[in-house]
C-alpha cells in the first residue's frame, strides 16, 4: 500500500484499535486511490482531418490552380506541388502510398498510378467533378427565372393538380346550412428522364501531361449538361406540346394566344397583361387576375425589349410614355426562341403567383453529376457524365404568347 507513513505512526500515538486502525487505513488508500487515477486522452487531428485527405486535396488544388489561375486559388499547402507535372504527381501518390518507384518507366508509373491503391485516382476524380461544377454553373440558364424547380424521388410519371379556384363562398341565412363545394383539378403529366455519356482518357494522357483531358472536357461537360437542361425547358415554349385538356399550351381556347400578331410595343403588352389578368380559373368564371412578371423575347428583340422596359426621359409625346406598371416586367432573352420565331415574344408570370413550366431532378442527383472509375475496356479512366431531369408546362395560364409582326 501507498500510504504516508505519518498518518500511521499518528494512529500509533493517539491508542487506536487494531480493527479501527485498519478501517481507517483502508480508507485512506481508497482516497489516494481516486486522487491518482487518470482518464484516456483522445486525440483529434487538427481540423479534424488526416495527412491523407489534406495532401490529396492539396494536389488537387495544385492542378486546379495549373489550369485556371483565376479561377481556382492556389493554397499554402498546395504551393509545393505547383509546377509538378501529372506524372510527376503520380510517382509522387504511389511513393506515399507505399510503392518503390525507383527504376519505373513513365509507362509504368502512368499504369500503376491508375490501378493502384494511390491517391491518384481520386485527385483525377476531384479535379473533373470541380472543373465540371464550376463550367456547369456559369453556363446562362435564363428559364430558372420564371419555371419552378421540383425534385422526383424516382423515375415514375409525376402527376401535377392543376388547380381551380376555391368554391365561392354563399350567404348562409338565419338558422341555414353550410353548403358544400368541391375544388375543380385538372392533371398534367412528366417523369424524369436519364442523359448520360461515358469518355475515356487513357494513360496516353497521363504521359504526355495534358491537363486538359482531366479539365477541359469535364468543363466542355458541364457546358453541355446546363445547354441540353434549357434546350429541354424551352423545347416546351417552342414546341407548344399538347396539354391535359387536349389543346396546344398556347391555344385561343386558352385565352393566352393573340388571335393576330403584332409588333413589341406598348399597346401590344398592354393587351397581353389585360388577356393574362381575365384568365378564368376551371369553373370559366372565377377571374384568376394572374400578373405578368417577366418579358420573354428572342435575341433579335433583345434591344427592343430592354428599350420598352428602360427608364422615360422626357418623352416627346404622351403616347411614347411607357407606364410603370410595364417597365417593372424584368426582360429575358433566350436565342433559343430564334429558331422557332424571331418576332414572337412572351409574357410569364412568376411561379410564386401561379404554377407555369416546372423542371424536376432526380432527388439526390440534383444538377450535373460525374463519376470515374478505372477503364476496363480502355487502358486509364473512364469518366462518366449524368443528369436525370424533365419539364412540363404545368398550367397555362400564366403565359402567354404573341406571334409578333
């Protein structure tokens, strides 16, 4: 036992009992006993990550930084792999991974450094799903503005109610009863779709250290995905596909086509805001009063939309005034209308107000999605592109077309 001897030698002087002596000394051994124990100390890495992850996104970094400066900053911890070649990098991974490299061929290491249990994979990896985002999105999608986004939790067709109005509410007289109303709905229909291709960049590459392989494709990728999201939403505008009722989106019968076209021009919006703000909800009498929002031309009216929209300054005769209420639409133009007409133009309204085109992605797979893997068929990696998403015209009534002059 670990006890002062002092404590001992004073029971001694003060006459206490054997039996006491030994309570009180068991006791004393006990309180050490709590006094000295000690805890396991856990230790966290700073930042909590480990050298593995942090020299792998260093390299990344580095590569990022080597292909656009401006970009991608360069990091302290990335400052020592600036300048490296991708095959230097390479010898680099499999040298931490554990791997003699001394006496390998370039040939070599490009083939180890892919198929191996190195890093290298993953910081290719990392270096194309970031050059991919950033392409992705930069590239202009003017349709977000006005459509609704959804998620689809799978690939199955999605059913949108196409609300009416609330049942009108009736006088109820003394002592009378409450009636009974129903909602009128009308359904429309889509389901995501999958689009998707797979490239493959050999080892090839990884020798000649061309960089753009791992980062101007995936870019060129990420363009093509944003491109083909708003040729798929303004292929609904365009193509004016057929609606649940069986009539066109834009159709006389729904009150959102000009019967003759006319020139961008005050009086003409003027009239389509009037046609958007009589639109009747199903029942064909309840007044919907929808608001335009947005001003949808195609590029060759750009200018003029953005006149017609522009801020007075003394203007010459009381007809040339554009009122408030029009220079508040907020302009949109999409070259992708060109092609179908350069005279139509577009009145939408917000989708706060009422429902117009919905887009959907697949829930979790939101956006441009890339994934590699090491090639099989081919000798270096493959990389995969994806995107699952679709769009539909949900309710007409908050567009509204002009076929122009």
């Amino acid at each position: 036992m670990n006890l002062d001897r002092s404590f001992a030698e004073d029971l001694v002087k003060r006459g206490v009992s054997v039996d006491e002596s030994r309570r009180l000394i068991l006791d004393q051994v006990a309180a050490k006993s709590d006094e000295t124990r000690t805890f396991p100390h856990v230790s966290i890495p700073l930042g909590g990550r480990d050298e593995r992850i942090t020299r792998r996104d260093a390299v990344a970094n580095a590569l990022l930084h080597r292909y656009s400066p401006t970009l991608f900053q360069l990091d302290d911890s990335a400052r020592q792999y600036r300048g490296m070649s991708l095959l230097e990098l390479a010898r680099e991974s499999l040298t931490n991974a554990g791997v003699n490299t001394r006496g390998l061929s370039r040939d070599e290491v490009a083939t180890r450094s892919l198929h191996s249990t190195s890093d290298f994979p993953e910081i290719l990896s990392a270096v194309t799903n970031k050059t991919l985002r950033q392409a992705y999105e930069t590239y202009p999608r003017t349709y977000m503005l006005f459509c609704r986004q959804v998620l689809a939790t799978d690939f199955k067709a999605m059913h949108r109610v196409q609300l009416g109005e609330a049942p009108q509410l009736l006088e109820v007289g003394e002592s009378g009863e409450f009636k009974r109303g129903t909602l009128g709905e009308s359904k429309e229909s889509y389901r995501v779709k999958t689009y998707g291709r797979v490239v493959a960049i050999t080892r090839q590459t990884l020798i000649n250290d061309d960089l753009d392989a791992f980062t101007r494709i995936p870019a060129m990728y990420g363009n093509s995905i944003a491109q083909l999201e708003s040729d798929v939403v303004w292929g609904v505008i365009t193509s004016n596909p057929a609606m649940a009722d069986g009539n066109a989106l834009f159709h006389t019968n729904h009150k959102n086509l000009a019967g003759t076209g006319a020139a961008l021009a005050v009086e003409a919006v003027g009239a389509a805001r009037a046609a958007m703000a009589k639109q009747t909800g199903l029942d064909k009498k309840t007044v919907q009063n929808v608001r335009p929002a947005f001003l949808i031309v195609p590029a060759s009216l750009e200018l003029k939309a953005e006149q017609l929209v522009a801020q007075n300054l003394i203007p010459a005769a009381t007809a040339n005034v554009v009122p408030q209420s029009i220079r508040t639409l907020a302009p949109i133009s999409e070259p992708r209308l060109d092609a179908a007409s350069e005279t139509a133009w577009y009145l939408a309204a917000s989708p706060n107000q009422i429902d117009t085109i919905e887009y959907a992605y697949l829930e979790g797979q939101q956006g441009a999605y890339i994934e590699t893997r090491n090639g099989f068929d081919v000798d270096g990696v493959e990389i995969k592109c994806r995107l699952d998403f679709g769009a539909k015209a949900i309710d007409w009534r908050g567009l509204y077309k002009n076929p122009g002059a």
